[in-house]
C-alpha cells in the first residue's frame, strides 16, 4: 500500500522547498516538488532604463548576486549590439570563476556533505588513523593526529552538552550512512576549513566590483578602471592579491574537496545508479574571444543538448533553437493571457500571480490542482537537467580533452562505468571536477589580464551606445550564463529607451519546476523515482538527491495567525533560483 509523506521545509537549500512523495515496499513511486515562495523581480523592472535593471535583478539572489547581474548586461549588450572589451570579458570570468570555486565548496561541505558524513560518528574515531586516512588522500599540511585528536574533543564537548550547535538536526546513525569513522572526523575537519577559507575567495569581488555580495557591473563593460600606479585603481597591489586568491583556491580545489569528494563517492558507489535524469542542457560561457562572438567553440563551458542519456551526440552545439524556449503554468500559480495550457517564449511572457492554493497548515498539496511557484520551461517540448553535470556531460560529449581525461580519470578511480554519471552520485562529483577546471581556467584568465595590460591595453568599457539616442526604436536580447546551479537566461524588450518586458529562466526553473501538460516531470520530481527510502520517518535519501542539485528557490514572506489567516503579505519580489 502505497504511503505518502511530505518533507516540508527541505533546509540546507536557499528559499523554501517542499517534497511530496509516494512510497510503495520502500520505493519512491511518485513525487511531487512545490516552491512555496512567491517571485516577481520582473515586475520591477519594466518601465526602467535598460543599463540600470542589473542592480535590480542582481538581488534576484544574495548568494548568485554575479550571475544574474552578468545575464542581465548580456541580454542588453545583445539588445543593442555592444562588444565589450577583452579586459572587461576577463574580469568578469574571473569573477564568476571565484563564485563557482565558492558556491561548489560551499555547496559540498555546509549544504551536503551532512547528507553523507555522520557527524557524530566521528566520535569513535582514531585520530591517528583518520591523519593516516587524510595524508594518504591529499598533501594537505592540517593532518596531524594533534588536529583530528583536538577537533574530537571539542566535538565531545558539543555532544556531551546536549547542544551540537551548527551540526544539529542531522540524520547521525542513520542506516544509509557508510562511512568509517576516521572519514567522518576527517570531512568534518574540513567542513570547519572551508567556513574559513570561503570568506577570503569572495575578496576578488570586491576587488573588482567595489563590494560583495552585489558587485558593480556595467553595460558595455566593467566599472573598475585600470591604473597600475594609482592607489584609487586596479593597481599592481590590487592585481597581486587576485592572483594570490585565486592560488589559495585552487590548492584547497585539489588538496581538500577534490580528494574528500572521491573519499565519500567511493563508499556510495550504489548511488550511481540512483537519482538520474536522462535530458541535459548547457549553454557555454567563459568566451575567450569575446561573448558576441559567434564562435562558441571559444567557449570553455561548450554548449549544447544531450538527449535520452546519449553521449555520442550534441545536438543543438550552437543554441540556435532558443525560440524554441517555452515556459509553461498549467501547474504553476501564475496567469497567462490566453490559453494556460500553452507555454510563451520568454521576450512575450508574463509574471501574473494568481495564488489559489492551500492555506498553511495542511497536510497534502491537491496535486491535481496548481502546486508550485516555479513555471515550467521546456526546450522544444521536453524537460530538461541544467548544472554541473549538463555541463560535464556536453563538455565530454563533445570530445573536449581536459573533460574526457578528468572525468575518465575519475571513472577508473572509481571503478565505476559512465553509466554511474546519470545519478545523484555523478552530480555531485561532477560539482567537484568542474572546480578543478575552473581553478586551472581561472589562471588562464588572469594570466590574459596581465598579458593585456603590460601590452598597453587599459581599455574595461565600450560607450560606443550608452546614449539611449542612438538606439534603434524597439530591441530584443537574451542574456545566457551558466551559473553554477546550470543555465541561466534573462530575457529583455526594449521600446523607446525603455524596459518593455523582462523575464529569467533561473537553474532551478528547469530543474524545480512541476509537470508539464504532457505530464512530463522535471528533473526533481523524475529523479525520486525509484529512490529506495530505508526510514519514512527520517527520509535522508530524498535530501541527498535533491541536495545534489542545489536547489535555490524563489523568495517571499506571509505572515498567518494561528488561524491559517493572512494577517500581512511582505513581498520583497525577489528571486532565489539560481
């Protein structure tokens, strides 16, 4: 008889997340995903001049704060025909080459590794085996037996007071957990590191937009001006501590989360067949030829499709079918003029609100009903896995060499066939392998910096059209970023000087998103399926996949009496699915 339960909040996720699902003798059979919060930031900015809406949409996310402020100075260097400079296109890949060394990290160790390290396992382990385990994993010099001795007794000292602070409410002694204890002392040893390490990372930001979160950016280019000897500018001091952050993370890329992730996989290799989807999209980004350019073969993240898990074809290299780009709210909280049940290419879409369900509490959503604030985008009718494995996965599929040999590589450490990268398993190794190709990437920008300024080029804007006079009456652009959750895009019309319409179509709106009127599941939903769940009552595998995705959902507050009546609606509008 089949059992359903509702994991509401999911936490370890940015925004608010609710799982529904359907278990039969252990078995996921059916699953339900609804984003409880409201989005809207399109809204805002219709009306506005088309250079100022990145400093609106950018708080979209306080976390992607780079992605969305990126997507959307493209859709308008699209609109209207702007290249930007080769220094301005290097800046902002290192820039959102930092935000994908941090939010990997970030993501991994204090959103889910808890989804696999037990922390209060550790407690039995041997401090000098679990040095003995680390040193022979990685050259990281904080693996001392003193250390791990050290971090065990104020770990019993957390646990002895009843209190375990940041590390309570996790799913320890569960029976899905595996690992020995001197792993699970080791991985919680470097969840404390990376707290440390992840502030100093997000310092090249503010060093090349003035502040983070929210750093400046600009249509046309980059704000930061280039002046080697002024204390004001971009100057040596400056460029120096740049490199010097991004040195420090790749070596903690390669020295701790690169080995800490194949230390986890190797005792989950069961998941590797567990948690997949089977269609995968990426858009390409880091141009090194500038991101007008039509050659996207310049790109380091190439684009393309990959279609019902086969890996022997990329369609779509080019992303010439993005009209072919509908979102759909047959299951969504939104209106559409017109049919509901027919989607809108996003430069014709529409953020209407028309919330119509349950009041809190309740126990189950009418699933037959709308259930969800996320819109369901599809590409050329199908459904879609945006991310770190959409990305691995084109990158392989299309015969780049630094992708076959890392994740080849990756295989044969595993003892795993390529099939195992279709799971949940292989979406949070490939978070992992993507980080040391961005690391090493990361180099190759800023060593293309330097190069350009020491050959005399300074130039970090083009204002060529930044007189709304000389633009033509009515423009269209897209704006396309892979963010670290998957593709991003912005959408943007503009008329008379002016943002007509605005939409994005976030990672998490083709991942998170309810079922089409096909009755196609998005990856969330399909990937439950036949999720084996050992305890109803304490559904860790349903958070492990669902965390492998790293999920970011839209946001707002409703504030109810104990009545389940609105008493105040506070809405900032703003969106967090990235």
């Amino acid at each position: 008889m089949a059992e359903r339960i509702v994991v509401d909040p999911i936490t370890r996720i940015e925004g608010h997340l609710r799982a529904e699902v359907e278990i039969t003798d252990g078995t996921i059979k059916d699953a339900f995903l609804s984003a409880t919060m409201v989005r809207g930031l399109e809204n805002i900015v219709k009306g506005r001049n088309p250079k100022d809406v990145w400093a609106f949409v950018q708080r979209t996310c306080g976390v992607c704060t780079t992605t969305h402020a990126i997507a959307s100075v493209r859709a308008v260097e699209d609109a209207l025909n702007i290249a930007i400079p080769p220094n301005a296109e290097m800046v902002r890949n290192i820039m959102l080459g930092a935000l994908y060394l941090h939010d990997h990290v970030v993501h991994f160790y204090h959103l889910h590794a808890f989804d696999w390290v037990d922390v209060v396992n550790g407690l039995n382990a041997d401090p000098v085996k679990t040095s003995q385990l680390a040193q022979s994993i990685s050259n990281w010099p904080k693996s001392s037996p003193g250390y791990f001795s050290d971090l065990q007794k104020r770990l019993k000292k957390f646990v002895g007071s009843g209190q375990l602070g940041i590390f309570a409410n996790g799913y320890w002694g569960h029976p899905a957990m595996k690992l020995p204890p001197e792993a699970n002392l080791m991985a919680t040893a470097h969840y404390l590191e990376a707290l440390e390490w992840q502030k100093e990372i997000v310092k090249i930001h503010a060093i090349f937009g003035g502040k983070n979160p929210h750093p400046n950016f600009l249509v046309g280019g980059m704000a930061c001006a280039i002046n080697v000897d002024d204390a004001s500018g971009l100057n040596a001091e400056r460029l120096a501590l740049v490199k010097k952050l991004l040195d420090q993370g790749k070596e903690f890329v390669e020295q701790v989360y690169i080995p800490d992730v194949l230390a986890v996989a190797s005792f989950y290799k069961d998941w590797g067949a567990i948690g997949g989807f089977h269609n995968f999209m990426a858009f390409g980004d880091f141009p090194m030829a500038g991101y007008a350019n039509t050659d996207m073969s310049t790109f380091k993240f190439p684009s393309g499709v990959i279609l019902n898990k086969d890996l022997s074809k990329v369609h779509n290299p080019e992303l010439q079918d993005l009209k072919t780009i509908e979102e759909y709210i047959n299951n969504s909280w939104y209106d559409y003029s017109g049919d509901g049940n027919k989607g809108k290419q996003p430069w014709s879409g529409e953020t209407k609100i028309n919330y119509s369900g349950p009041k809190p509490p309740y126990e189950q959503l009418d699933v037959t009903q709308k259930y969800s604030f996320i819109k369901t985008p599809r590409w050329k009718g199908l459904p879609m896995e945006v991310g770190p494995l959409a990305r691995m996965l084109v990158g392989y599929a299309s015969g780049r060499p630094e992708y076959k040999e890392i994740i080849d590589s990756t295989l044969s450490k595993l003892e795993i066939p390529a099939e195992a990268l279709f799971s949940t398993l292989g979406r949070t190794a490939a978070r992992a392998l993507e980080s040391q190709l961005v690391a090493d990437w990361n180099m190759e920008f800023y060593d293309k910096l330097i190069s350009n300024i020491k050959n005399g080029d300074d130039r970090m804007a083009n204002m060529e059209k930044w007189e709304t006079s000389t633009w033509d009456p009515e423009s269209k652009g897209v704006g396309l970023v892979e963010a670290p959750r998957g593709g991003l895009s912005h959408w943007i019309v503009i008329k008379d000087g002016k943002t007509e319409n605005y939409q994005q179509i976030v990672p998490s709106t083709w991942n998170a998103s309810p079922r089409d009127p096909k009755g196609q599941r998005s990856p969330y939903e399909s990937a439950l399926i036949n999720t084996p769940v050992a305890d109803p009552k304490l559904p860790l595998e349903i958070i492990r996949t669902i965390h492998s995705f790293d999920p970011c959902i839209a946001c707002a507050v409703h504030l109810y009496d104990e009545n389940g009546d609105i008493i105040r609606e506070i809405h900032d509008l703003s969106v967090c699915s990235v």
